[in-house]
C-alpha cells in the first residue's frame, strides 16, 4: 500500500504564491509518476499538473505559467509550486501518484484566495 500525504496549503492574497508538498511512503512501485489535481466546492476534481518518471511536466491550460510542478525521485516527493494566485485557484489540491499496479491518492490539502 502507498500514502501520500500533502501539505502546504493556506490562506494567501490574490496575485501571491504557496508551495504544495507530496510526501509517498509505503510500497512504491517504479516508475511511478505524479499528478495534482483540485476540486472546489460544487464541481468536479480536475486536473492541474502531471510529472513523469523521466520530470517531464504538462499543465492544466488554467495553470500552465504560474503553476510549476517538480520531484524528487530519491525522497519520492512531488512539490507544486504556486505563483499568481487567483480567485479561481481556491480548492482542495490532492495528490495522485500513479503507477503500472495502482493508482494512489492523498487526503487533500486546502488553498484558499482571499484578500
């Protein structure tokens, strides 16, 4: 089995930045890769990021320019860095780590933009 767990999440300002941490343990099975998706309240999750085994990166056209994702494949981590915060950034950011065997989820992290 594999735990992911996130953290980083908070209260910022329209137009600031907060960087979201995925933390996976247990039986990880390589390769593997990362994606982040969200969900605000009333919709449906989508996706934001996605990170390869080979850190190749592709965004959600709502992010791509102010969302970067990145890991690190040795302390099997996956970090997304948020810059240009907007009101319609506001939800719950989950991680997913996907792999030949399974697909794995964390608990969620809240963003909130407010001024």
């Amino acid at each position: 089995q594999v735990q992911l767990v996130e953290s980083g999440g908070g209260l910022v300002q329209p137009g600031g930045s907060l960087r979201l941490s995925c933390a996976a343990s247990g039986s990880i099975f390589r390769p593997y890769g990362m994606c982040w998706y969200r969900q605000a309240p009333g919709k449906q999750r989508e996706f934001v990021a996605r990170i390869t085994t080979g850190a190749n990166t592709n965004y959600a056209d709502s992010v791509r320019g102010r969302l970067t994702m990145s890991r690190d494949s040795a302390r099997n981590t996956g970090d997304l860095q948020m810059n240009s915060l907007k009101p319609e950034d506001p939800a719950v950011y989950y991680c997913n780590l996907y792999s030949s065997i399974g697909d794995y989820w964390g608990q969620g992290t809240q963003v909130t933009v407010s001024s």
